[in-house]
C-alpha cells in the first residue's frame, strides 16, 4: 500500500510550509515503496489518494480548524493525528484503508 501523509497535520498547528513539505517526501517513500510492490508482482493499494494527500486546492471547513484543505481535513478525521499527534488511523481511517484494498483487488 501507500501511505497517508500524518505530516499534512501541521497545517491547523499553523506551519503550512511543513505540511506542504511533507507531500513530496511522502510521494518519494511511496514511489519506492510502489515500485518494489510492483516489480514482486503484488497489486497496491494507493492509500495516499484515496486521503487526498496532494489537495490542496478543495477548502472544507472542519471544526475547530475552520476552512482547512482536504488533504489536511481527511487526516485530521481519519486518524488522531491533528488532535493527539497521534498518526494512527481510527475506525474512519481503516475503513478509507480497506476500501483502496477492496479497489486494488478488485
């Protein structure tokens, strides 16, 4: 699978620079990671879109952040990230998981 990027959460703690850092790096780890699932022969589950990871442009508005883009609203409502720093996914987070399974294998 790819990943989530846990790092977009910098953003509601006002350090947009960091969070919109964090997407290339996300993108290299998950280009290396892609590229060994695939040449073994395994199908991946692209995680990282399915959270948005380079949305910047789509605004929602996520309380108590206010507008906030989607990539950082859909890490701070899939996993605990942006309110515990805690970058594990909750039940929102694994079932979004679960479905790029499902589509990766489907």
């Amino acid at each position: 699978m790819t990943y989530y990027d846990p790092g977009l959460a910098s953003w509601v703690k006002g350090d947009r620079v960091t969070a919109i850092a964090s997407v290339p790096l996300l993108d290299a780890f998950n280009g290396v990671q892609r590229a060994a699932a695939l040449a073994s022969g395994f199908k991946v589950a692209d995680v990282s879109a399915a959270f948005a990871a380079h949305d910047f442009a789509t605004e929602v508005t996520m309380a108590p952040y206010g507008r906030v883009p989607l990539n950082v609203a859909r890490i701070c409502a899939w996993t605990s990230q942006c309110a515990k720093g805690d970058g594990h996914a909750n039940a929102a987070g694994y079932r979004t998981i679960a479905g790029a399974f499902l589509r990766a294998v489907s």
